[in-house]
C-alpha cells in the first residue's frame, strides 16, 4: 500500500511538471560581440527586470551576436525565428536588418533601436501608431548631423573640408550620413566620404 501511494505521489508530481506552459523566449540580436555588450546588457536586463521579467525564472533569452559583421544579420535573425521565439530585440541595428526581419516573420513582435527616422526608412506607419509587428526607438543620430558640423565649424573656422567616416558595409546608411553631411554643409564646406573597414 506504500508503495503505491509513492507511486501516485510521483505521477502527480510529474504531470504537474507537463502542465507547466513553457517559458517564454525573447532573441536578443546584437551587431557586436558580447564582450563589448555587456553594459547594454545589463541595462536590458534590468529593464526586464523592472517589468517582472527575470532571466532563467520566468524568461529564457536567446542571444545571437553578428560580432560586427552586417552580413551575418540576417542569418541569426532567420536562426532566432526557427527557435520560435516571442520576440526579437534588435538594438542599434541598421534599418536593413530590421526590415529583412520584417520580411522573414509576420509572427513575431520586433523592438528596434535604430539612428534614422524609422518611419522615413519605412520600419513604421507612424511614431504614434507605429503598426504592423515592429515598434522601437530612434537615436536621432541623422538629425544631429547639422548641429555637429555647426560645430566644427565653431571649432574650426578656417577648415575648408570635412571628412564623414562611414561604414560601407552599411550602404543605406552611407547614403544617408552623406546625404544629411551634404544638406547640412556649410557655405563652401563639403563633406569628404571616407570609408571606414574593420576589415585587415
């Protein structure tokens, strides 16, 4: 008779256990390598944190890192919506990659950071109504370019040229950064592209 109650102790308790709902999954994809993250991820968690989530408690985080290469974007990304994440957190990622993640999953909610007007780039309908799967914020790194070249000239007054380091492994946001340089030029100042590799 003991044996059976023992019996019946553990059958409750194992499918108690196969009742559980699985923990939910977020995918973090980063565009550097997690050495160099490790501030950014711990404000994340603690975000996380700050709203009931707790990592290895109530929320697995999968991470994937393109280790500053741009190409290999896309192929983490698809490698995130195979393990069939709930969301996709991209953090100052180009545009491209959050809109190739678009285009991959209908399914899965996407937060972006991004330095360009997300709705310009076509991430969002709007910023009060962004729509669709993909919310997120703007750095508004493209709207600070006048103000910074306002001031090299303050600080260089009798500089005729001015060089824009860019990454040409990012084409859109080459085309961007220039274009904004080339709007935001002063009188005869014109802005020198000057491609930037990390490349040896």
């Amino acid at each position: 008779m003991q044996k059976s109650e023992a019996v019946s102790v553990s059958d409750g308790s194992f499918a108690a256990r196969a009742q559980q709902p699985a923990m939910p999954v977020i995918g973090f994809l980063g565009f550097g390598a997690l050495d160099t993250s490790v501030l950014y991820l711990a404000a994340f968690r603690k975000d996380l944190n700050e709203i009931g989530f707790v990592e290895g408690q109530n929320v697995a985080i999968e991470y994937r890192w393109a280790e500053g290469r741009y190409d290999r974007m896309p192929e983490l990304a698809a490698d995130l919506i195979r393990r069939r994440v709930v969301i996709i957190a991209i953090p100052g990622s180009p545009p491209t990659v959050v809109r190739a993640v678009q285009a991959a999953t209908s399914a899965i909610l996407i937060v972006f950071g991004v330095g360009d007007d997300p709705v310009k780039v076509g991430l969002v309908a709007s910023l009060s109504r962004p729509g669709g799967h993909a919310t997120g914020i703007n750095f508004f790194t493209a709207e600070l370019v006048a103000k910074r070249l306002a001031l090299l000239h303050e600080l260089v007054p009798g500089g005729s040229r001015i060089g824009v380091l860019v990454n040409p492994a990012n084409p859109a946001r080459v085309e961007s950064v220039l274009g904004d340089a080339q709007t935001a030029a002063i009188s005869s100042r014109q802005p020198v592209l000057l491609p930037a590799s990390g490349q040896r």
